[in-house]
C-alpha cells in the first residue's frame, strides 16, 4: 500500500521515483523506512525526524543489503 503511495506522490526520472522531503516525511510518517545513503561526512550537514530511519553510506550499501 505504501509503494502504490509513494509512486502516486511522486515524480518519475531516468528510471527512479523522487519525492520530495514533505512527501517523504508523510510516507515515513506511514510507516515507510528511510535510508540515508550519504557518506558519513555529510550526515551531520542535514538531519531526519522520521519515526523509523538508517545511515548507511552508499560506499557501504552493497555490505549490508542483506540486512534488509
């Protein structure tokens, strides 16, 4: 439900959705999970009150997609 959500909120360009923080704060807010794949140097540069989020650098992503 949340996917069709998303999709529907937003816009679609070279083969990913974007939405922008106020649609994404209010999917999150429905229980959508936020990954933050910034670098760690840039994540004190902008911060997220959502209910559920994870940092994982995207030099780090590959390691850890089985995580999820």
């Amino acid at each position: 439900m949340l996917k069709q959500k998303a999709k529907k909120l937003a816009s679609f360009s070279g083969d990913m959705y974007h939405l922008s923080p106020r649609e994404a704060f209010q999917i999150c807010s429905e229980g959508a999970i936020l990954i933050d794949v910034r670098e760690d140097y840039l994540i004190d540069y902008k911060k997220f009150d959502v209910p559920v989020y994870f940092h994982i650098s995207l030099s780090e992503l590959c390691n850890h997609i089985s995580d999820f």
